[in-house]
C-alpha cells in the first residue's frame, strides 16, 4: 500500500501494533507454513478445486488460447495442476507457488513448474490467464497487498479466484475492517460472494486500497474452516 495520512494510533492502540508480526517473521510459524493444506486437494471429486472453486479450471481454460495459462497460489503439492496438464494443450503454463513447497517428488509433466517459495515476495513472470488462491489467503499476513498485486498479473480477460474470510481483516484498534474492506475490493472491481467466501476479480488492472497494513496476528485462532488462520491488521487511509 502506498504511504497515506491516518490518524496517529492511540496508546491502547500502540500497544496492541507492539504484538502484531510483519510478515518476514511470520514464514517459521506452523499456522503459516501450513503443511496440510492443498497436499491432497486434487482437481476433481469431493475435496477438489473444482468444488472449492465452483467451476472446473480445465474447462475454464480449454480453448481461450493454444497455450492456456494457470497460476495457482498456496498450491501445496500441486496436484490440480498436474492433474490438470494432462487435459491441456502440451503448451499449457501452469505455475504453483507455495512456502512449504511440494514434498512429492514424482516426476514434473511438461508446462508444470512448482516453485517454493513465499507469494508475498514472489514474482510473476508473466501474464496467466487463471489465477487462484484456493484457502491459502487465511496464512497471509498482508492479504489486501497480495490481492492487490494478483490482479496485475492477469492476462485480458483473465479471472482471479480467492477464498477471503472478511472476518481476519481488523482494525489497528481491534474492530473488524470487514465492511470497508469489502466496499473498497468491490469498488475496485472484485466481486465476493458470502456464502462460498470467494472472491473474484475479472480482467488486470491496478487496485489502490485505502488501508495500511499494520501486521497480522498468528494466534487468532480458527476461521471458518475450522483450521488456525491469521488475523490481518489495518489502518483506513486516504486512498
């Protein structure tokens, strides 16, 4: 986020930004480097992509380009990609970048890189054509920057799906952020449906968010999935 005016924080205020985490200290804890999400998660069936997303990403893809391009962030072990390049074109980019990294080391079908490493500091080289983040957004620390840096990687007409729990952003003060949050991600395109608590954004483009990130809490606890998420922390800015 860029630098903004804001209120100065309060001492009650102050004390609670002296226990929040930035994110480069963050990465070592377990609830971050979470090792079980998205391990068995594959592309169809009952725990998969295509019931976590609410559409098939190989249908998605099939036919917008001879080479369709898929960027798949938290990807875990990567098994939706590499069920999915055996439906695509030899072509097919597809791209999974995760902090634990893949554990498998079965052998890697063409077009499939999986690259370990941290999303908030890693780079997209290109465009893609599909972008996800399938529950991974619940481990992040500065999860409106990582959306904001998502939709500039999208190809034109490209879609970007996001599982957003409104509830683990919070102001400096302890408040929820999740209404203006929410206002401001949808005045900039995004289009977030409660019920699944996914969020999508259609086409690049560059997203400036009223808020500065303050740090995030590890010790939140449970989200709605019932797994230990983090707590991102705020403070409203003039935009």
């Amino acid at each position: 986020m860029p630098p903004a005016s804001a209120t100065p924080p309060s001492a009650g205020e102050e004390e609670a930004l002296r226990l929040l985490l930035p994110d480069d200290a963050l990465r070592s804890l377990a609830v971050v480097a979470n090792n079980t999400m998205n391990r068995e998660r594959g592309l169809h069936g009952v725990n998969s992509y295509t019931r976590e997303l609410g559409f098939d990403p190989v249908t998605h893809l099939s036919g917008r380009s001879a080479s369709p391009s898929w960027l798949d962030l938290c990807s875990g072990e990567g098994r939706a990609l590499r069920a999915a390049a055996a439906w695509l074109p030899a072509s097919a980019v597809l791209t999974g970048v995760d902090l634990v990294g893949p554990l498998d080391p079965a052998p890697r079908p063409r077009g499939l890189e999986l690259v370990t490493a941290s999303v908030t500091d890693w780079e997209a080289p290109r465009a893609y054509d599909l972008i996800t983040c399938v529950h991974g957004l619940h481990y992040l620390g500065d999860q409106l920057r990582m959306l904001t840096r998502a939709a500039s990687w999208l190809a034109p007409d490209g879609l970007l799906a996001a599982h957003f729990d409104p509830d683990s952003v919070r102001r400096t003060d302890g408040r929820p952020a999740s209404r203006p949050v929410l206002a401001a991600l949808r005045a900039a395109g995004f289009t977030y449906v409660p019920r699944h608590h996914r969020l999508t954004l259609r086409g690049p483009r560059p997203v400036r968010l009223p808020f500065r990130y303050a740090g995030a809490d590890p010790a939140a606890g449970p989200n709605y999935t019932g797994q230990p998420a983090v707590a991102s922390y705020y403070t409203q800015v003039d935009n």
